[in-house]
C-alpha cells in the first residue's frame, strides 16, 4: 500500500513507559487527522496486542484530549512480548516460539499500511525485524536512559533527571544534619547517563557508572579525605549497572522472561563503604519512581516534535526508518541503525571531565 493509498495507521508503545509517551501519541494522533487522508489504530500493550483478540482501539483526536501532560500510556506496554521469542510453557517445559506470523496476518487483516514503534533499543529492534518482513515501519525513540546511539537525546530521559535531581536534593538535605554517606542508586542498566547528569546536577560527591568501574576501596578513600576536609557528609549516586572493576553488575533475581534484574548495588555499596569509612552509610533506590510523573516541559515539546514528525514520515512514505534529533533539528535515520550499538557515557567526554575538574569521585 503506498502512502497516497494509506487509510490505516497502527501506533504502539513497547518496552518500560517513560514521561512523554502520551504526547508522542498525541502529536501524531492530531497531527495524522489534520493533514493526512488516514485513520489512527492504537496497538494495545506493546506488540502483545497483535496476539490477542481485543488488542486495538481507534483513535482520534476526541481520544487524545488531555493527554500531554500525562505519564505513562494509554496505549498500555509491556517489556516481556517479543514477537519472535514468545515463552510459552509445554507439559511443563519452557518453549520459545516465533509467533511474528500472527503479527504480520493480524496487521494485513487490520488493513494497517504502516506501523509506528515508539520504544528503545529493544523495541527498535523488533520494529527492525518487522521491516526486513515487509512492513512498513517507523521508529520513535524512548528510553529513560538516553542509550539510542542514533539520536542525540530520547524524550523521558529529561524528566527522569529531573526526578532524580529533585531526590537528591531532598537527600542532601537529612545527609549533612545526620553527617550520614547518602547513596542513591538511579536507573542504568548499561549507561550511565541518569546518574552522570543527576548527579552533576545535584552536586554529588561520588559518581558511579557502568561505563567506569569502580573500587569501594577508592570510593572509601575519597569519603574519608572530604571528612579531613571538614565536610561532614557525603551524596553517592550510583547507577543500577555499575559495577567492580573486573566483576559484574550485581543482580536481586532472574524475571519471568528469564532475564536477571539489576538491581541492589546501592545497598551492597552502602554495606560495604560501611566498613571502611566512620560514617553511617544509607542507601535510597528510586527505581521506577524515575519512569512516572508528569513529563517535563523539554520532554514534552520533544515527544511533540517526534509524533508529529512520524506522522509526516509515514504521510511521505519514509518507511523503516527512526525519527532522531540531530543536533537541533529532528531527522530520520535507518531502523538499522538504531540497534546497530548503544549510546553510552564516553569515560573521557566533557561531562565526565567536568565533574572531575569539580572534585567529584568516578570511584577509578
């Protein structure tokens, strides 16, 4: 089906919901029904909603009233459905099955001419998948952690900075009148942007990345001779993916899609900073507390510029291919390249070199 032709548009969220995705919904609801000869069809809980019997809903402008400054979706998502790796349990055993057949029968039936992926690395990837078979797709991209390697930043990824900024400085607060080590463990499972950034932003004293492996030993170190100095409290933020220089990145348990759950190093670090600094050490985790909550006005507008310029690619038949911010501008970029490798803090970048000009610890 060409664009000229084109009735039927589908639209789904994948993977974690982040601040903004209701306004990418939005832009390009609003933007399809003003200039395009074509109807909207929201795709219910990611790309689960193709396997299921009632997973659609039409939408129009009437529908996405209101919604701008909503977290969340209201589409729905889920992180657990990969079409090609659906798990499936047989007599007892553990199957994975490839069901993207049914997704592409239930796209023809649903008459869709194009698919819009709003989702990460993970959902990008699928959306890729989706492309080499045929359907024509288009990319937008979400992830809190800022990890896409082609676009320079992702909506939510403002507001989840934000967040932990403001948690921060609450935190800094009950730190200097206990004189406690307060250690906050942000969101980053493989990059450390939330933490670098947050912690910039609300004056950390020790930062920790997966990008730079740390030493609790140095971090100990460094705590002690801020106390020789005469400040008597120190703010530790560390990203969940940060680990030992030469271990792994500590995990609480294996999920039901069999995956392990980062998680836990705050309160492992609190642990054993104990043991080598006269300090009482806390730890604060702010987990998914970072994905909720009314996005920020940056992400807001960005999520806007992103759904209406979807909207505009799949009108001009640019298919298979991810809406992206260049510089100032928004482009587009190959689904390819996409997924092609993760966007991750450089170790020697200007942030990471600014914060050491400002005396913070990386814990190396």
């Amino acid at each position: 089906m060409t664009a000229g032709s084109m009735k039927r548009v589908g639209i789904l969220t994948a993977g974690g919901d982040c601040p903004g995705l209701n306004a990418v919904i939005r832009a390009f609801v609003k933007t399809a029904e003003a200039n395009c000869a074509w109807e909207t069809v929201g795709i219910l809980d990611g790309f689960e909603g193709f396997l299921v019997p009632d997973g659609i809903r039409a939408l129009t402008g009437r529908d996405v009233r209101g919604i701008l400054t909503l977290g969340g979706t209201i589409l729905g998502t889920s992180n657990r459905c990969n079409p090609f790796a659906i798990r499936t349990v047989v007599e007892g055993n553990d199957r994975i099955e490839d069901q993207s057949s049914i997704v592409l029968d239930r796209i023809k039936e649903l008459g869709l001419g194009a698919l819009v992926v709003i989702g990460g690395d993970g959902s990008m990837a699928i959306g890729s998948r989706l492309a080499e078979l045929g359907v024509p797709v288009v990319g937008v991209p979400k992830t809190i952690d800022n990890d896409l390697a082609a676009t320079d930043v992702t909506f939510g990824f403002d507001t989840a900075v934000s967040t932990a900024t403001d948690a921060i400085d609450r935190l800094r607060s009950t730190a200097e009148a206990h004189h406690r080590v307060m250690i906050i463990e942000v969101m980053g499972r493989n990059a450390g942007w939330i933490a670098l950034e947050a912690g910039l932003a609300g004056g950390g004293d020790v930062i920790l990345i997966p990008e730079i492996p740390f030493q609790v030993e140095r971090v100990a170190e460094d705590i002690e001779a801020r106390s020789r100095s005469g400040r008597t409290f120190s703010l530790v933020v560390v990203a969940e993916g940060a680990h030992l220089a030469g271990g792994m990145p500590i995990t609480q348990r294996v999920g039901p899609d069999g995956f392990p759950r980062l998680g836990g190093v705050g309160v492992w670090l609190a642990d054993e900073i104990g043991k080598h600094v006269h300090f009482e050490v806390r730890a604060t985790v702010l987990g998914h507390v970072q994905r909720g909550g009314t996005p920020t006005a940056f992400d807001r507008v960005l999520a806007t510029r992103l759904g209406s310029a979807a909207a505009w690619c799949v009108e001009r038949g640019q298919f298979n291919r991810m809406v992206a911010v260049r510089g100032l501008d928004i482009v587009t970029v190959p689904l390819a390249d996409a997924v092609r490798e993760s966007r991750r803090v450089p170790p020697d970048g200007d942030k990471v070199m600014t914060a050491r000009s400002l005396g913070v610890s990386f814990g190396d």
